[in-house]
C-alpha cells in the first residue's frame, strides 16, 4: 500500500534572496540620485532668478521671524529692506571685502590659502579660526543654517561653487550685503543704516562703515551705538585694510 509523502517546507534559493536586496539597493540608490539631481536643478533656477530679482528673504531671516512669531518676548522680527548695488555707496562695499574676504575678486567661492592658514591654526591653538568666503557665507544666510557642522560645511562649499558659477561677483557682493546681519535682528546694509545711524545708505561715512563690517563676525552681540574698546580696534584695522587695497579702485576687479 502506497504511504504519503510529506511536503516539507522548502527556503528560497539565498541567491533569490541576495538578487531581491540588490535590487531594492540599486532602487533606492537611483531614487536618491534622481531626489538629489531634482534638489540641484531647484537649486539653479532659484540662482537664475536670483541673479536679476530683490531677495525677499533669507534662511536666516526665516529663522528669526520664526522665533520671535513663536517667543515674541524674547526674539525681535527681523528688519529688513532690499539695498539694489546703486544705492550702496562703494566704500560700504570695500569695507566688507576688507573685513572678511580680501580675496574675494580672485577665488571661486573657497579660499585655498585661507583655509589652509585656518586649518594650521586649529591644530595648533584651541580657539578655531574661520575661513569663509563671502561666497560661502552668502550661501549659508540665504540657504541653510546656522551652528558649526561638517555637514552643513559640506553643502556650503558645494552652494558656494554653485553661485560663483551662476552669479557675477557683482551680485555675489550685492546679496551678501543685503542678507548680512549687523546687529540683534538688523538684516542688510538698508535696515543697518536706519535702525542704526538714522541714515540711508549713501549717507554713511567711511569710518561708519567700517564700524559696520566690524560687527560682522558677532552682529548679534556686537553694538556699533555703544562699541567696545576690541570693536574699535577692529574699526581701525578695516579703515587700514581699505587703504592698502588701493581703496574704492580695488571694487573694478568685481564683474
């Protein structure tokens, strides 16, 4: 009499297996490429509108307004007014430069020879030095966040490459001027002058302006109304640095 055979559980092939994940792998890697491809094309057509249009914000800005909206007793809304380049006097303009980016007209939004002084520092000393751009800075008030992360430097460089190719520096200049922070939740050369000096822009004066570069690496806490003995120092240092560019001519080097 014939006896029944019992169907046993039989696994699949682990090579089935092993095909499924590189497929859901070779999925999931060309979703992100097509996700990143999609985020840098984004990227360029607002660098295209950008290059003739007023910002009308920034991340930074963005991020102000959100904390005062959300604790309006502690956080001011930002002030902000868009300065177009005719309005902005040019030793406003050389200030800056001679404040934070020396090199500016030269370098394609990273400062080998200032990143590489930085990094020498660093290792040496405990109190880190900065090397951005105001390329790279552009990027960051306009774009990201602020902190200090190696990933948010990552995507700064990468921004800063982007808009030195899309943008003349010019109106790499011209942006960084009107988002640049230059007191507690004071945005733009425009809103400074006002809120600062009851001024407009072409009304300031040389040393005015150099004071207002000064404040740039700590607008936040820094006070040109009531400057400390460092900001001061800071001041003459910047009416120097101006001088030994060769003044408002160094500006022609700008297309």
């Amino acid at each position: 009499m014939p006896t029944n055979e019992s169907h046993s559980y039989k696994p699949e092939p682990e090579n089935n297996n092993k095909g499924r994940l590189s497929k859901l792998i070779r999925r999931a890697v060309r979703l992100l490429i097509q996700a990143l491809m999609l985020v840098v094309l984004l990227f360029f057509i607002i660098l295209l509108v950008y290059r003739w249009a007023p910002i009308p914000s920034s991340a930074f800005i963005f991020q102000q307004n959100s904390l005062a909206n959300q604790f309006p007793k502690t956080y001011l809304k930002a002030a902000y007014e868009w300065q177009d380049w005719d309005g902005i006097p040019a030793h406003v303009a050389l200030a800056v430069v001679a404040a934070e980016d020396q090199r500016f007209p030269q370098h394609w939004g990273i400062d080998i020879v200032e990143l590489k002084k930085a990094l020498a520092q660093n290792s040496k000393n405990k109190r880190s030095r900065g090397a951005s751009t105001i390329t790279q800075q552009t990027a960051k008030n306009l774009f990201l966040w602020n902190g200090r992360s190696y990933v948010r430097k990552v995507i700064e460089a990468a921004m800063s490459l982007g808009i030195e190719m899309a943008w003349p520096k010019k109106r790499i200049l011209e942006v960084y001027l009107n988002i640049a922070q230059f007191g507690d939740a004071i945005f733009g050369i425009k809103a400074a002058s006002q809120k600062l000096f009851d001024k407009t822009p072409e009304q300031l004066t040389i040393e005015e302006a150099a004071l207002l570069a000064a404040v740039l690496p700590r607008p936040a806490v820094s006070n040109v109304n009531d400057p400390r003995p460092e900001l001061r120092k800071r001041q003459r240092w910047i009416l120097k640095q101006m001088k030994q560019l060769g003044g408002n001519a160094y500006l022609r080097k700008l297309k």
